[in-house]
C-alpha cells in the first residue's frame, strides 16, 4: 500500500493506493503546531482500523509519498517517515526529486510543489494542453503545454477566504455557509452573499480559464480544464468551462512521482 499526503494551507488530505486505486481517503485540518509525534499517533488513529492494514503503525505501508505548502508541516513529517516508517521508502517533493515536469516559470522554485504534482496528474490522466483550477486556500489556475510542461499559472483568493473577509470587513455581514442560494437574486442578506460568492466564483472561473486557453493553444476548444480541491463541487453545476472534476489529482500526482523516484522491487 502507498500512503500519499498532501499537505495545504487549511487542509491535509491523505490517500491509501492499492496499485492504481484509492482505497481509502482522509481529510484532516492543517496545523502547523502538531510535532512529529502528535502527527503519528493521528496517522495511527486514522488507519489503524483499515482492513487493509495491520494493527501497528506502518503495517502494510509499503510507500510513502509527501507535498506540503507549509514547510514546518513537511520538517515534521520527514521526523515521521524517519522514526516511525524508517524501513519504507518515502518521497517528499523538493528540489531534486524528479517529477518529469519541465516548469518554465522565471524562477520555477516559486512554484509551490502541489501544483507541479497536479500539472503532472492532469497530463497522466487528460493530455496536454490543460489548465488545472484547485479550489483550495487559494483558487489556483495551472497551464499546462501540449508537451506536458508548466506554463504558469493564476493565483485568487479563495471561496472561504472571501467569505472570511466579507465577515470580518462588513459591518452589517457575517460569516455564512457555503450553500447554493434560492436563485441569483438574494431576497436576504444570507442568500445575497451565498449568490455573490457561488456565482462570483464562477464567472471568475470562467473568464479566467477562457483567456488562459487563447494564450495555451491555437484551438481554445483543445485546452481540457480539470476542477479539483475540496471546494470544487460547489461551482462545478455553474461554471460552463470545467471538462473534468478529479478529486483526488494532487494524490494521483503523487503515487506518479513515487513511481518515477523509487525503482520496483
């Protein structure tokens, strides 16, 4: 079994692989605080009942494969793969490792890991050229060549973000949940704001992805647009540009770059 994690700003999501196939997913909030420690007795916690597992930690891990935006996150699961899985291997994405992405951005470091292992995915999965939008902390829009390469990408404040702020800043407002509103006309404050942001978001999504396309291809119509993130289902009804919504991209990514750094036995 691989056990794949990605590790966001709000959220980390872990993925068990059998081969090609997620049999189990988790998803738990990120916090920067947890130690090493802390860390593996929530990795037990979670997969200690899985009938695919034994009752120890790291019975039945055979891999281990990590992206994290959060560097002090990514220090302490290197102190987990090194004490409590020391005879499995384990990738963690950084300079060096090898993803088979060429990324053609003025300084590629800047490029945070989780969108080169989705740029990676979206091509394994759908060709290039592609543009990947992950609903995440912040909305991301990744280009990806026709030959497979990282173009570049946009970078917006996300859903729960603007809802944040729209609480924190508005004095009349508050923080509401994320549902679809009766229609696009709110008739109270509640649904006004769930209009704004459901709606909001999805022409952003729209004419974002429409002008990256013209600069990706000849052909706009060949560019395929692939919705992942935890919030993606919530605009995927209302934007006309999405082809394909595969949650679990960033971990199929990573299974992919796993296979790619560590030789089969």
């Amino acid at each position: 079994m691989l056990l794949t994690i990605d590790v966001g700003n709000t959220h980390t999501v872990l993925g068990l692989f059998d081969g090609e196939e997620i049999v189990e997913h988790w998803r738990i909030s990120t916090d920067a605080r947890r130690t090493a420690d802390e860390l593996a007795v929530l990795l037990q916690g979670l997969m200690g009942m899985h009938p695919l597992l034994g009752e120890e930690l790291g019975d039945g891990i055979e891999g281990i494969a990590i992206c994290s935006t959060v560097p002090s996150v990514l220090h302490e699961l290197r102190e987990v793969t090194r004490r409590y899985y020391g005879d499995v291997p384990a990738i963690l994405v950084e300079p060096g490792v090898k993803t088979g992405v060429p990324i053609l951005m003025d300084n590629p470091k800047e490029v945070g890991a989780d969108r080169i292992i989705n740029a990676l995915a979206a091509v394994e999965l759908y060709g290039g050229p592609a543009v990947v939008v992950d609903f995440g902390t912040a909305t991301t829009f990744d280009a990806v060549s026709a030959r497979g390469e990282y173009v570049g990408g946009v970078i917006a404040p996300g859903i729960e973000i603007s809802v944040d702020a729209l609480g924190v800043k508005g004095a009349q407002l508050r923080k509401i949940e994320l549902a679809r509103p009766r229609s696009v006309i709110g008739k109270n404050t509640v649904e006004a704001m769930q209009s704004g942001i459901l709606y909001g978001f999805a022409g952003q999504v729209d004419g974002v992805v429409q002008r990256m396309a013209r600069e990706l291809a000849d052909d706009p119509d060949d560019v395929t647009v692939i919705a992942t993130g935890g919030l993606a289902p919530m605009v995927l009804g209302e934007s006309s540009v999405i082809d394909e919504h595969e949650p679990w991209l960033t971990l199929i990514g990573l299974r992919l770059v796993y296979e790619r750094n560590v030789p089969r036995g």
